[in-house]
C-alpha cells in the first residue's frame, strides 16, 4: 500500500456474474451504467445512519487520504449544458467543486467517451471537444483544480489542496484504430483508454493489434481500463500488460479468476456506488476486498453518467457515508487508506515507471491494424 511516505514531497508540498456480453462490447454511452438496481422496489430506500462518531472519522480519514474517483461522467454532463455553475454550486449536476470538497475529493478520472451512436470520424470529433472542455474548465479554477498528468502531478494536487483531474479515459473507438491517434491523445494530456468495443477487443480476447495497442499504452503511460470487456479479454490484456491495469466501471461484478489475476498485476478494481442501497456498495467492496485483498480495491462514483444511485450516495459529496459503513464494518484504517488514494495513486505511479523504463529500450510503434489482424 502506498503511503504519505511513498510520494514524491514537491516543492510546494505542505501538508459477476455476466449476462449478455454483447451488450457490454460498447460502454460509450454512459447510460449504459444505468442498469436497474438489485433489489429496487417502488417504495423508498431509507438512507442507512452511521454509528455516532464514524461519520466525523470518515471525515479526518479523507481530509489526509481523498477519494481517487475511477471515473466521472461530468465532461459529457457539461457538453450538453448551456450554462452551469460548478464554483459555487450546480444542482442540476451530481458534481461541483463545493460536493468535491464536502466529499473528500481529491482526484478525479474525467471520461471522455463519446456517446454510442456516435462512431468513425464523429467520435473522434467528440472525443476532442469534450477533452477541450475539460482542459480549459480546468484552467478556469486554478485555486480549486490541478490538470494531472503525471504522478508528481498528482501528489502535488493533493499536497497544495487542489481536485487533481486525470483526463480519461477515452473510449477505444475514439482511436480509429491507429496508434497515431493514441500519440495525439497522450500528448493532449490523456492518461487513460478503455479497450472495450473495437475490432481488436472481441469476445475470445484481444487481436494480434490489441497487444500492440497495450505494449503502446503501457510505453507511454495510459492506463490501461478493462471495463466492458469480456473475461476473455480481460485475461489476455492481463497477460500482456507490464503496467497495472483498473477496471473502472464495468457494469456487472467481475469474475473472481479475473480479480486474481487483477492482483498479480498490482491492478485495481474500482467498485462503482450504483447498488440499490449503500450496504450493497459496501457489501461489494467487502467481496472484492476478501476476494484478492485491500491492494486491489478503489472506488468510482460513476457520477453524472446516468447512473442509479442509491439515497445515501446521491452525488460526489456523500462518499464519507460510505467511508463511514466501511468504519462501521470494522475495516482497518490502512485497508481505507489505499482504498480511497493509495491503490490509485500507486497505479498511477507505477504506470510513470513502467513507461520510462520502456521508452529506453521501445521506440513508437508503427503497427497497423490492417497489417495485424486483415492479413
């Protein structure tokens, strides 16, 4: 587990089962997380009231170690709103500076997926509109927002008490299937790519240009996500990648051989806050935790997605909720601590080092899909 002591001190440091696998072959459109929840019913769900005490704990626990957020909607939430007041408070989103602050936020993976009907030439267009967005909201909130583009970058967000914002990922069609493109994105700031829904992802695991595509990825230092993508594919990116990999968002729970080998890896599986209730979040974290062990868990809000969720974890400032349950669950302070910064943070970092040492001995590949997969 990463620790305070782990990070780089900067000079302004201060402080499932699976159904249809057809249907998961695309995660472009962020509906797509909006699954109906397990156990739902037409009568409310009472929120759950932590134990006196925890709740102020969570608290003091996430003012040192933030949530590291896997994977947020609010760039395509934004693109489709005329006006919006993130400073100061924007109801009409899950997301604003002042719920990231009440929440514990420190970090963020803004995705940039186009939506699903959006294909070719047009999601590569989408694509870039939604990363200059991004970018430029960004530099509007200098006192409350850092851009991350590497793991320095990310501890000295923190450190200096700004929302750190990672841009990814992106959606795999957005690539063209040209590691050109996948150049152009990472110079632009992108650290994060979901394999899932190309010709080079299919049911029985990666092609031949898919390996190419993560040696690529692992050389520049994009994270490799898996969500969407099929046990099969899993697997064999998994054999593939010298990086730690997440699987940030996918929309059923993943297999338990997958999370093992999600382990050997040093990956992360982030568990998304869209059960029906808070408990079930809790009870998943629990699974995946004793599963393959606190190293290998992260959380994602999956906020402004259009997602479910449930009362207690309605948007980005109810994480301390959760926290809390955890507390109430008897979850050790460390296994904490590297759920909500560590495991990211060290994916982040390991990522950085993996693509310095390969840059010494790989130049950029010139490998096209054509030649791989349509000779």
């Amino acid at each position: 587990m990463a620790d305070l002591q782990d990070e780089p001190q900067t000079a302004t440091a201060a402080v499932g089962n699976f159904g249809d696998f057809g249907a998961l072959d695309d995660l472009g459109d962020l509906d797509s997380l909006a699954l109906p929840r397990a156990g739902a019913s037409a009568e409310p769900v009472e929120p759950v009231e932590p134990v006196a005490g925890s709740l102020e704990r969570a608290r003091e626990l996430l003012a040192v170690h933030p949530i590291a957020d896997g994977f947020s909607g609010l760039a395509q939430a934004l693109r489709g709103t005329p006006s919006h007041d993130i400073e100061h408070g924007e109801r009409t989103l899950e997301t604003d500076i002042p719920r990231l602050r009440d929440g514990g936020v420190g970090a963020q993976f803004w995705s940039l997926h186009a939506p699903s009907e959006i294909t070719g030439d047009g999601a590569l267009t989408v694509t870039m509109e939604q990363l200059d967005l991004v970018r430029s909201l960004v530099a509007g909130y200098p006192e409350s927002m850092r851009l991350a583009l590497s793991v320095d970058d990310l501890a000295d967000a923190r450190n200096c008490g700004r929302i750190a914002v990672l841009l990814g990922p992106v959606a795999g069609p957005a690539l063209g299937d040209s590691l050109g493109t996948l150049r152009a994105y990472h110079a632009l700031g992108v650290r994060s790519l979901t394999l899932a829904g190309t010709r080079w992802t299919q049911r029985t695991g990666l092609t031949s240009f898919g390996h190419e595509v993560v040696r690529e990825m692992n050389r520049l230092g994009i994270v490799v996500d898996l969500s969407g993508c099929t046990p099969e594919t899993m697997h064999r990116a998994l054999k593939v990648a010298q990086a730690p990999v997440v699987i940030s968002h996918h929309p059923e729970r993943v297999p338990d051989d997958v999370l093992r080998q999600l382990r050997a890896n040093r990956g992360v599986c982030m568990v998304p806050c869209t059960a029906a209730t808070l408990r079930e979040t809790a009870d998943h974290l629990d699974h995946v935790r004793d599963a393959v062990g606190p190293e290998s868990v992260a959380l994602t809000g999956a906020y402004d997605t259009g997602a479910q969720h449930a009362p207690d974890l309605a948007d980005v400032s109810c994480f301390p909720r959760l926290i809390a349950e955890l507390l109430d669950r008897s979850w050790p302070e460390p296994d904490i601590e590297a759920l909500t910064w560590g495991n990211v943070y060290r994916v982040v970092r390991d990522t950085d080092f993996v693509a310095r040492a390969m840059q010494d001995r790989r130049s950029a590949s010139t490998a096209r899909v054509t030649t791989l997969d349509d000779a």
